[in-house]
C-alpha cells in the first residue's frame, strides 16, 4: 500500500496539496488521547516501524480527532504521555503551569510512550521539530536536558519559528541564521529526517516524530511558496464574524461586526498558514519517497495530526485557539500503514490521548501495563467489526491571564490576555472551562460548564447546530443535562481505565444523582448540581 504521488506539474493551488496527498490513508474523523510475550531480539525484525508528522496549530479541513486542550503544551503533552491535563498537569505554556517544568522531567518524561518504545520494546526512536514551549529554559535543564526515550534528539529551543532560531543537538546547542538554503527550519527537519532513515541501525524497529513549526505564527513561508493562495481567503462559515450570543463573557465581548483591518488581518494570516504547509508537503513527499526506496514503506505506520486547532474570524474572534469550540479543539488525523485499507473514513470518536496507546499496541506492549487514559485505535484501523469504542472525551482548559490591565484594552479590567489593538482579547483567567463531547449513534452533544462566578454553561446540539452558534443549555432536558453534568465530574477526576468508563449513552451506563453530591469533585460541580436537581 503506498500514497498516491503528487499531481503532475506542482502543487494543487486550492489548498494545501499534502491533504489530498495523503489520499489512500484511513481518515479518522474526530474530535482528538508491555511488548507482546515475545523476546526483544526475536521480534524486533517484524515489529512495524512508526511515523508520527506532528504540525503546530493546523485546524481540521478533512475530518479528524479532538484534542484534550486547545493549547500547545497541553496538548502535546497529552499525546507524549496518553493522559488527560488533569493527569499529566500541564495546563499552560509556562514554566509555572509545567510545561517542560523540572516536574515534569522527572514525574511525567520516563512515562512517555516513546520512553517505553525505547527502554522496553528496543525501538530506535527519533525527534526532529518543536518538543514543549519552554524546552531548554536556562532553569530547566537548557538544552543539555536530553527527555529519557530518545536515541537521537534534534529539538527546538522554545517556541516555533522558522528561521533564528536555536536547536539542541543530543543536548549540544546549535544555532541557526536567516539564510533559506540552509536555516529554513521544516526544510532542516526533513534533511535530519532523511539521514535518520540513511544512518539508523537496520536491525531495530524505528519510531520518528517530526514536529514542524507550520503552520504557527510568525507564518514565514519559503520563498518560492510566498506568491501562492493569493485568491484564498478565511472560510466565510455561518459563524464567521457573528455575535456569540448565550456564550462566555470572554466569546460576548468581542466586536461585531469586525472591523475591515481585522478581516484583512485574518485573511492574510489564514494565507500565509496554507503557504507554509506547502513546505510540510515537501517534507512528508521526502519521507515517503526515502521509505519507498528502502523498502521500508509497506511495514511503516505513518499518523499525520496537529496539537490543537485554530480560529480565523469564527464569533468575531480575530485569530487564536484556547476556545471550546470545534474549530479549536477538532485536528486532523490520517493514518496509513500495514494491514489498513485505502480511503476509509471513521466516524468513531478518538482523542490524541489514543496515539500513544496506538503506537505501544503496534509495538507489542500492553495498555494495561501503562498508566495511560487513552485506548488503542489499532482495532479501528485494521477494520475490527463490533468493536466496543467510546463516545465521550473530555476537553479542559485553564485560562491565562495578567495582573495588570492590558495596554491595548484599558477598559478591562485585570486578568484577560492575548488581546489585540480593537480591545477584543482572546483568553483571561476565569476563561477555564471542561467539557464533554459526545457522538453515539442518536447523539452529538457538546457540554461545558466554566470555573466562574457564573458557573456558566453551554451546550449544543452539532446534529442540528454544527457551527454551535446557539446554546441550548437553558432549553435542553434538565435529566439529561444533569446526566452530563455528572459525566464532566466523573471524567474530571478519571485515571486511566476509569476515563475509558461508559458514557452517558452507552448501554453500560449507569446514572447515581447522589453521588452528585458526595465528595467527589469539586465544589462548583456540586453547587451546579444541585441547581440542575
């Protein structure tokens, strides 16, 4: 089984072409989380060989996964570890909310899946690209701190960019300059790449992440792609610069209309997105062509997905992500490998928190031997028929914000942050909010309460309302709404099996209003409770 090859004479200009390229794949729509008794040595020249193409900030065009957080680090660290935020306790950017902390080297890193491809299923395994936000802070490590689990690392200091910018070499620092030929960094991730797949030992199984800096700001597209999309604008879909009615203070206060500047803003933004894509094309085409010409292709698992998804104009919100809504927590994810059937769709609900279970299944090694939240979509891609799966995540976020008022918005108050110069900011603290998505075969529901003074609540239908432009939390049926109320709160304080439980519609569920108001949970899930009974 093989991808399709590019279309003769360039890239597709309608969108970015590495969509349609990776056509014969099995396209799992979502919302996006020991080695088999055999000896290490017997089995490691059967064990397929895994790739994991990991963008920045890519929302979903063709169907996809959910993921835990609409943040990067959060996010990223729910797909190293297979874990909730509330189980991995990353819940920010920042050194202080754990991203790439001290605390999480030593809790979370030598529990990763790659850690235990390598320690304990005798992978190769390979990082190229952007690791967590904060990797290589002078009071984490700095870029000597190599994560346990990699055989070779080639990690980004920071935060993506794609030129000036520094790499740690196996703990070695390694500067970068402004010159394409050389510096442009998805380019420089898939020469590494290549001699990854050139120099590796032939004798293990190998496990690549590639992490590329598109398509995240500053959107530098390479010189030859810089030209390309001109006539491509943001998606004018029925939410796109409305009024977010019945929604969070934060959704309320942004301008409506926008002003022109900000919709040429966004536009721009969107176009310089897709162009730097065109330069992950290149990279995946690269790869699938070296692991074609080893011969390594047909026994190679290759997962294509992003940490989070994205915003252009969506409720008159300029651009971002840290919002509940689809667009910033739906992802892509296409698979292809041994044992899948070309141009299959799911619609069975997965999380990233499933891929690093996936690849430990692929690997040999057992679920049950992890403390991961996640489960295996191994069953789902080979075809498994009356396969048991899920049909809730879970969906948290805790917002940031300042202590002083912000220069660009002086008529807010303290506490709201990434605001831009119309005074429309796009998080502030009390913008913390859990969610249960749900899809079974008669519902599709997506529940939030916030961690305010409101104790603010929206629901909505997507059968009827996939742009959830209308909340329905005040109309729907105060047994059911109960009902998912009580599933946040036991989702919430899952861990491990325990998040994989029924949900509300599955026919092992099981509904107990007392134990709403027992100790478990916190006090405003218990106060919001109480209220709905």
């Amino acid at each position: 089984m093989r991808l399709l090859p590019l279309a003769p004479g360039g890239p597709r200009r309608g969108r970015p072409r590495h969509l349609p390229f990776c056509s014969p794949a099995l396209l799992l729509l979502l919302l996006l989380s020991g080695c088999l008794g055999v000896s290490r040595v017997a089995a490691a020249s059967r064990r397929p060989n895994v790739v994991l193409l990991l963008t920045d900030d890519q929302d979903e065009v063709l169907g996809g996964m959910y993921v835990p957080s609409a943040l990067c680090c959060p996010s990223r660290a729910s797909i190293l570890t297979g874990k909730y935020p509330h189980n991995h306790h990353v819940v920010n950017n920042t050194l202080e909310g754990n991203c790439s902390s001290k605390s999480w080297q030593k809790i979370q890193e030598p529990n990763t899946f790659p850690a235990i491809l390598r320690s304990m299923c005798g992978y190769q395994t390979f990082f190229a690209g952007k690791y967590l936000n904060e990797y290589g802070a002078p009071v984490a490590g700095g870029l000597e701190h190599v994560p346990l689990g990699w055989s070779y690392w080639y990690a980004l200091e920071k935060n993506s960019k794609y030129y000036n910018y520094t790499l740690s070499i196996n703990g070695k620092a390694r500067s970068h300059g402004g010159n394409y030929s050389v510096d442009y960094l998805t380019d420089v991730l898939a020469n590494v790449s290549l001699d990854f797949l050139d120099y590796k030992s032939n004798s293990e199984p190998f496990f690549m992440m590639i992490a590329t800096p598109a398509p995240h700001s500053p959107w530098t597209a390479a010189p030859q792609y810089q030209k390309t999309f001109q006539n491509v604008f943001a998606p004018r879909n029925k939410n796109f610069n409305i009024h977010g009615t019945n929604k969070h203070w934060l959704i309320r206060q942004a301008k409506t209309p926008m002003t022109n500047s900000s919709i040429q803003f966004l536009d721009n933004a969107f176009r310089k997105r897709w162009q730097t894509l065109l330069s992950v094309d290149d990279l995946v085409e690269k790869l699938i062509k070296r692991l074609e010409f080893t011969g390594e292709l047909s026994n190679t698992y290759i997962f294509y997905t992003s940490d989070n998804g994205y915003h252009t104009g969506q409720f008159s919100l300029p651009i971002d992500k840290r919002q509940l809504y689809e667009f910033d927590i739906k992802v892509p994810l296409l698979v292809r490998g041994p044992g899948i059937k070309p141009n299959q769709t799911s619609k069975l609900l997965v999380a990233n928190i499933d891929l690093g279970p996936t690849i430990l299944d692929i690997a040999g090694y057992s679920l049950n031997k992890t403390q991961m939240d996640g489960m295996s979509l191994l069953p789902i891609l080979k075809g498994a028929s009356n396969l048991t799966w899920r049909s809730d995540v879970l969906v948290e976020y805790q917002g940031e914000g300042r202590n002083v008022t912000d220069p660009t918005c002086p008529s807010l108050s303290p506490g709201v942050s990434q605001c831009f110069p119309d005074c429309v900011c796009e998080d502030a603290y009390n913008n913390t909010y859990a969610c249960v998505r749900t899809i079974s075969a008669l519902w599709n529901l997506q529940y939030c309460e916030f961690d305010d003074q409101e104790v603010f609540v929206e629901v909505y239908n997507l059968t009827a309302d996939p742009d959830q432009i209308t909340n329905i939390a005040k109309s729907i049926d105060p047994e059911l709404l109960g009902k998912m109320n009580y599933r946040l709160m036991m989702l919430q304080s899952c861990s491990g099996p325990t998040c994989r439980t029924p949900g509300v519609f599955d026919p092992g569920y099981r509904f107990d209003p007392r134990l709403m108001f027992s100790n478990h949970g916190s006090v405003r899930t218990r106060r919001f409770s109480k209220h709905l009974l």
